[in-house]
C-alpha cells in the first residue's frame, strides 16, 4: 500500500513538473502571441500580437481597443535592411485590424504598432520590434499527435526519473516506454511536421544547426544509453541524468535558433548565423 501511494504521488508530481515546464515554454517561446500590457489616461488595455502565422495567407494583426484608438502598422521583412512600410488599421467593430502580407515558408516580419487616442500619440514602451514568422499550414493528423507524443514523452521521463531516484524498480520499463514515445513524437512525427512548415524534414545536425531537431536527436541518443545500459546491471543514475537533460533542454524555449528564409539567397537558414540579427531588431525612431 505504501509503494502505491509513493508511486502515486511521484506520478502525480511528474504531472505538476510537464504542466508547469509546458507553461513557461509557452510563455517564453518566440513564435507565441507576444502580451502586451497598455496603460493610458489610468486605464488598462491588454491584447497579443502573434508572431507566428500558419498558411498562404496575410497575417493578421487584430487587437481590441475603444473607438476612440487609432493604428498604424511599421513594418519591413527581417532580417534585412528593406525600407519601412506602413499599413493603417482599420476598425472592426471594437477591435482594430491590419494584415501583414504572407511571406514564403520561414520567411520573418518585424513590426510595430503606432496608436493614437483622439490624435494623442500612444506610447507602448516596447524596447524591440515584433518578429513573425511564416509556415506552411500543418494538417491536424500530423501536429496533434506531434504534440500529445511530445508531452507524453516528457511527461513519462520526468516521472522515470522520479522512480530512479527513489528506487521503484518500475523505471526499466518506463525507460523504454519515454525512448519510444520521444522517437515517435520527435523523429518521425517532428520531422514530418518541418516538412509542412518549412519544406524540410530534417535541419539538425548533420545538415544543420536548428535547435529543435538537435536537441530532440540529443535526448533520444542519452535515453538510449540510460536504456541498454540498464538491461543487464542497474545503472539508474544514467536514467536520472537523461531525464534531467530532456527537462534542462525543454527549458530552452521551443523554436529558438529555429529555421529563417535569407531573402538575398532564397534559402532556409538555421543555427548560429541566426544570433546575428539580434542588433536589427530597435524600434525605428
């Protein structure tokens, strides 16, 4: 009776560390709607700005504002020195409403909003410029199984983990439950789901540096080690330290260093290269 309530409350703290890491993911990803927060004449006005648009179609930028507001959309492709180009918005009922021009698979925008209330300039306090980023549309049969793969993935090592650290001799056989999952969900799902968005199924290492694939193909290679490691002589630090590797690299937030269109070239760049753009990213003055 003990060891069942012991594996119940490591499960159950298993789920509480997935759900949280999946929260600051979401809050700390590049591609995810970016939160604004506008104070103005002691009222509070909060919408999202995405930075991150699926499909062959413009994006568009809808935020939620009294009929007093005005906007106007700066805007030029990223990360490249073209001129600024400038939408206005206009209004939908309560909301405002422009929309960026589509851009090939992986190709960026960087943008900034100007708001006027009653002809009086708004003033966002946004130190960077919005950066969106197109994709190609992914069919529903391919992300969802991506992402319950992927969550299920990180849940079962989080919970393998668990039970290595504290002697519940269950963990050989989650082992091998996480390394599957992790396959399924990262090499054969995740590629899948690039080729739809970004017209290639693998920018990891050998052929790349996107983070994503490379830390994916990571934890698949410790997980595997921790698993033939363990089939004949317990070795349950190595199962311990894969699922502190898969947590650690699941921190990094989701995207990050992922694939960028070079618009002089044409072509898809990942890695390194990317990390040089940072600088281009100023509010225009």
């Amino acid at each position: 009776m003990r060891l069942l309530i012991k594996k119940i409350i490591l499960w159950f703290a298993a789920v509480l560390i997935t759900l949280g890491a999946s929260v600051y993911q979401r809050m700390t990803g590049p591609t995810y709607p970016k939160d604004i927060t506008l104070r103005f004449d002691s009222e509070i006005y909060r919408f999202d700005l995405p930075r991150s648009h699926g499909g062959n179609t413009d994006c568009p930028v809808e935020i939620e504002l009294p009929k007093e507001f005005t906007g106007k959309i700066i805007y030029r492709r990223y990360p490249t020195k073209d001129n600024w180009d400038t939408i206005s918005m206009y209004r939908n009922n309560s909301t405002l409403l422009a929309y960026l021009p589509a851009q090939p698979p992986a190709g960026k925008l960087e943008y900034h909003l100007k708001l006027e209330k009653d002809g009086v300039p708004v003033a966002l306090n946004l130190k960077q410029n919005i950066v969106v980023r197109f994709k190609g549309e992914v069919p529903v049969w391919a992300l969802i199984p991506h992402v319950f793969f992927m969550f299920f993935a990180m849940l079962w090592s989080n919970a393998t983990g668990l039970q290595a650290a504290t002697g519940i001799s269950a963990y050989k056989r989650n082992t091998l439950i996480t390394v599957i999952l992790l396959m399924i969900g990262g090499l054969i799902l995740g590629p899948i789901v690039q080729k739809y968005a970004f017209g290639a199924f693998w920018t990891g290492w050998p052929f790349g540096e996107d983070l994503t694939d490379n830390k994916v193909l990571l934890s698949v290679i410790i997980w595997l080690v921790a698993l033939f490691a363990n089939r004949k002589k317990e070795r349950k630090w190595l199962v311990i330290v894969a699922a502190v590797f898969l947590f650690a690299i699941y921190m990094i937030p989701h995207s990050m260093r992922g694939s960028e269109l070079d618009y002089d070239s044409g072509n898809v760049i990942t890695g390194l290269i990317l990390l040089f753009t940072f600088k281009r990213m100023k509010i225009r003055k």
